[in-house]
C-alpha cells in the first residue's frame, strides 16, 4: 500500500475538476435539453469555483486520514474484495446523504446546507459548492462508518477510491441542469434504479424533496420525491423544459401525450 495510498489521495484531490470542466464544456458545445430552462444569476459561477478551493481537497484529505492512521483498516485489494467495498460504499452513502440531507433541511441544521442552496439553478460547478462544514459531515459519516466495520474486516482501499471516483462523476452530471437520458426514462427499470439529472435539478430549483444522490429509493420509500419527476424528465428530454423556477408538470398528464405534443 506504500504507493497505492499516495497515489489514490492525488488523484482524488484534483479529479472533480476534470469531471466538472468536461460536463461543462459539453454543456457549452454541445446541443443539451436543459431541464430548467433559467439562466444562473451573475457571479453564481464564481462564487461556486471560489467554495471549491476547499471542499474539493477535504475528500481527499480524510480519504487518507483515515486509511493511513489505521482508523480504516485496508487489506491487499483482490477484485472481490474490492467490489465488495465498492458496493458497500455506496449503499451506506445512499443513507448517509439521505439521512444527513433532510436533517439539513430542518431549521435547526440548514446553516449547514444553505450554502449549496444559494445556486436555485444547478450547473456542474454547483457539485462542488458547499460549506467547509456540510463537506465535513458528508466525508465523516462515510468514512467514519466504514472506519467502524474495518474493526471487523478489512476494507479495499482501491474499492473505496472507485466509490469516490463513481460519486464525484455521477454527482457533477447530477447538478448539470441537462438531461442526457431518454424520454420516459422513469417508466424502466434502471429510473427504478439510478436518477437522472431532472432529479436533483428540481431539488435546487424547489429546495425540498428528492433529497436523494444517485437512488430515488429511499425518497420513495419516505414519500419526499416530487411526484411530477417522470413528466418533467420526459419534457426535459423532448426539448419542452421549464420555464421558470416554480413551474410543475402535471403529474396526471403521461409520457405519451407530451410525446405527441412534442411532434
């Protein structure tokens, strides 16, 4: 682990960067189907750069706290092992987020979170924009959980950096503000299964509900998921964005009737 460590904790301390610069160039470049068709205000862009000088290296940095003063325990890493760790990251950040999210959202926490919330309109800046303390509780409550559970097996270092490196992606295309899936994508089963950007868009652009990362699961499961969710995806994907920040969707109205109005 000599180099294994060393070399993981670099790479995670620059690798949102790549991830945010090349959804946002895309974003520039590229035809995009905006999911909320408002434009950020001035200075959003660098007030989000400037609340990234720290939070983006703090990951890394407990990242290698933990794994070198022993706190999380690793073992040589096998691709069993690995994947084992992979999976169990990201099923216990799913908690996490969920959990420590709406505890944020109550009165008493949001100083916490209000930072993140200033951006109503997402764009791939806005994944690294949060409050030195938000960042804090985030990277402790999951490397403090798997730190527990190494007390009773070694853990994969290698797994738990994938983890990371799958989180930082999949959160910058989470704030993009454009859909890049189908149209009905929440009908199928892999919108059972992972969000789309439509979903965390409407988080910013209402502040509640769908407090979930990658998984709608447990919004469902709490009954906090806007229900509107499959409509504006499908009209996002169509060309038919909204246009403004309070407007809803019709949660009656299917897919297949904003699919003809598209035509």
């Amino acid at each position: 682990m000599s180099l294994e460590l060393p070399v993981c904790t670099a790479i995670l301390a620059v690798s949102n960067y790549p991830f945010v610069l090349g959804v946002e160039w895309f974003a520039r470049h590229r035809a995009v189907k905006p999911v909320i068709a408002v434009r950020a205000p001035p200075g959003q862009r660098a007030r989000e750069m400037r609340n990234s000088w720290l939070t983006t290296a703090l990951h890394a940095l407990l990242f290698w706290a933990f794994i070198a003063s022993g706190a999380l325990r690793t073992a040589p890493a096998g691709a069993g092992l690995a994947l084992a760790t992979f999976l169990l990251t990201f099923m216990w950040t799913e908690v996490w987020h969920y959990a420590s999210h709406v505890a944020m959202h109550t009165r008493a926490l949001h100083f916490i979170h209000r930072e993140h919330h200033r951006s109503r309109v997402t764009q791939p800046w806005t994944s690294v924009s949060f409050s030195v303390l938000e960042k804090l509780c985030f990277s402790f409550g999951i490397l403090g959980f798997l730190a527990l559970v190494s007390r009773c097996c070694s853990l994969s270092l290698l797994g738990v950096f994938a983890y990371y490196l799958v989180y930082f992606f999949a959160n910058t295309l989470g704030h993009a503000n454009f859909e890049f899936r189908s149209a009905g994508y929440y009908t199928r089963l892999m919108g059972r299964v992972l969000n789309s950007p439509t979903y965390h868009a409407l988080h910013h652009a209402r502040y509640v509900r769908n407090y979930g990362l990658m998984t709608p699961w447990l919004d469902r499961l709490f009954g906090t998921e806007w229900p509107d969710v499959p409509q504006v995806q499908t009209r996002a994907a169509l060309g038919a964005p909204l246009r403004h920040l309070a407007e809803r969707a019709a949660p009656e109205r299917p897919p297949q009737e904003l699919t003809l109005a598209a035509r």
